[in-house]
C-alpha cells in the first residue's frame, strides 16, 4: 500500500490521489498512515511532513470519513484536506466537525457536493 510508504516519509509535504476510488478502506489507511511517523522532528508517533492532502473522488463516505476524522484528531501537520465528491453525508460532516474540535492544525477543508 501507499500508505505503508507514507509511515516512513519525512519530507512529503503534498499528496493528491483523486479520482483513485480508494473508497472507506484506502481512507482507514491513510488514515492510519497520518498518525504514524517515524521522524525525530515530529510528535512520537505521528505524521509530521503531509501539509496537504487531495482525496477528491474517491468514494470514501461517512465511514472513511471516520477513520480520517480519527487522525485529524492527532495529526499536527495537515493544513489543507480536500473531501470533495466523496459522499460523506451528514455522518462523515459530524465525524469531521467532531474532530476538528481538537485539531488546531488545518487551515482548509473542502467537502462541497459530499454532505448532502
């Protein structure tokens, strides 16, 4: 998996993987790949280099929105989240709007056409 990859990374800072139909299990693993790292400079254990991330059209829904919300709730680096066309529905929107009670990090998400 990429994200087996993205474990390891230090210096990725943006990562764009639209239309790539990585549906609620690619997202549970990217997800997973945001809260591990193994760099010194960032928190133990979480991913400290991804800025931005582009998940446009990847079908991911309420559940995957859930696995990303999880990491948002830990990752310290994320700025940019891009959720368009995802189908997230008013589930994933509160799984998101619950994460980003703690995460002082992002500065942009996108989710147009994927709450409703």
């Amino acid at each position: 998996h990429l994200a087996d990859a993205l474990r390891v990374n230090t210096s990725l800072e943006r990562l764009s993987l639209r239309y790539n139909n990585i549906g609620p299990e690619g997202a549970a693993h990217l997800a997973d790949a945001l809260r591990v790292n193994t760099s010194l400079r960032g928190e133990a254990g979480v991913n400290t280099s991804l800025e931005e991330l582009n998940l446009r059209w990847n079908n991911i829904g309420p559940e995957g929105t859930a696995h990303l919300a999880d990491a948002l709730r830990v990752n310290t680096s994320l700025e940019r989240l891009s959720l368009r066309y995802n189908n997230i529905g008013p589930e994933g929107a509160a799984h998101l709007a619950d994460a980003l009670r703690v995460n002082t990090s992002l500065k942009r998400l996108g989710t147009s056409c994927g709450c409703a």
